[in-house]
C-alpha cells in the first residue's frame, strides 16, 4: 500500500485541521504505512482536486485520502476507513450552512439526503470530499470513461459531479457511521437568538 492524503484548500487552515492531521500522521507512521501529504492551494476547488488525482495516479499511490482544511477527526480515521474493504468510502460530516445536514445523498436526482445513519456501513449515492478514502484504480476508471474527473456540471459541484461519474460506472460508495468527524464552522450568533444558546449550553 502507498498513501496519499490529498487535502486542497484555500488560504485558511483551521487549527483543529492541523491537529487532527498530525495526530493522524503519528498514527500512520505508528503502523507502518507508506503514506504522502500533498498540499494544493487555490481559488478552484475542482481543479485542485483534478491535480491531486494526476499527482496520485502518475505517483504510484494505491489509495487516496481526500480531506478538507475545515475538518477536524479522530487519528484513527484511516484505519476505520481502510477496514471496510471498499473502493470508495466516506465518513460521517455535516454540511456548514443550515440546517447543518449530513453531506450524504442518498437520490441526486431528487436532491434527496440522507436523514438518518445505520450502524453498518451502507450505499449512497454522493457524498462530500470532506473526509474519503478511495482507492487511486477509482481516479483512473473516472477519468478514462470522461476524460476529466472532477469538473463541475450546472446541477453538480465537483465533488458530487464526481460521485455521479462513478456511480454510471456501476461503482458502489458507502457511508461508515464510525468514522465521524466535525465539520468546522463558524455560525453568526445574535443576542437575541435563545434557541441557538439553549443549543450551545446542551452541546457543552
């Protein structure tokens, strides 16, 4: 096996990203995995990705390891990711923007998301690239079928654009309920908002 962990990103990186990215590396390392870390910075985010995905393919990586600069997991994420024994995996994120939804969609084409988790890895239809773990043969099998991997459609961003491609391809993506992370977020907070502090005293 050889690693790579693919993490595109803007001009900000969270703390708590570089936290649980170095534990992550610790953890890695601690097991005895050949893993990379690369860094891609820009304003497109599909294209980012797009680079990624060569840097993986003409590198000689077996699998893939997508994060985003706003997440925050445990450092034994890989290991959970890696023992379903799936091509393509994703783990357990909300999105940032209300009403917080899980990044999951279980029908694309109805705009359908998933509302509530099993307790075994199942199928979905897309995902966010926040937190997935895919094998680098799942790149390839895009990209020679459509040429591009990541390129966003008018109905799809990139990464569910991506998700799509697969899916026509007969690939299969599941879900893992333990492989839960924290989807960074800052949300504006007014004084007279008493339902989000009664939510904030309950989370702490």
């Amino acid at each position: 096996m050889r690693l790579m962990i693919a993490i595109p990103c803007a001009d900000v990186i969270r703390y708590e990203f570089a936290e649980s990215l170095s534990k992550l590396e610790i953890q890695l390392a601690e097991d005895g995995i050949d893993f990379d870390v690369k860094w891609l910075a820009g304003s497109l985010i599909y294209t980012a990705r797009e680079d990624l995905a060569f840097a993986a393919t003409n590198g000689g990586y077996t699998h893939i390891l997508w994060l985003d600069s706003d997440m925050q997991f445990t450092r034994d994420l890989f290991n959970i990711l890696y023992g379903v024994g799936k091509p393509f995996v994703t783990g357990i994120y909300r999105s940032r923007r209300s009403p917080f939804a899980y990044a999951l969609f279980s029908d694309v084409e109805r705009g359908q998301r998933v509302l509530k988790l099993e307790d075994e890895p199942f199928e979905i239809q897309a995902c966010g690239f926040g937190c997935v773990l895919m094998e680098t043969e799942v790149v390839r099998q895009v990209r020679t079928k459509n040429g591009v991997c990541f390129l966003p459609t008018i109905a799809a961003g990139e990464d569910i654009a991506f998700c799509d491609r697969y899916i026509q391809l007969g690939g299969k993506i599941y879900a893992v309920p333990d492989a839960r992370c924290n989807h960074i977020c800052y949300v504006p907070l007014r004084c007279d908002d008493p339902q989000r502090l009664v939510e904030y005293k309950e989370q702490r």
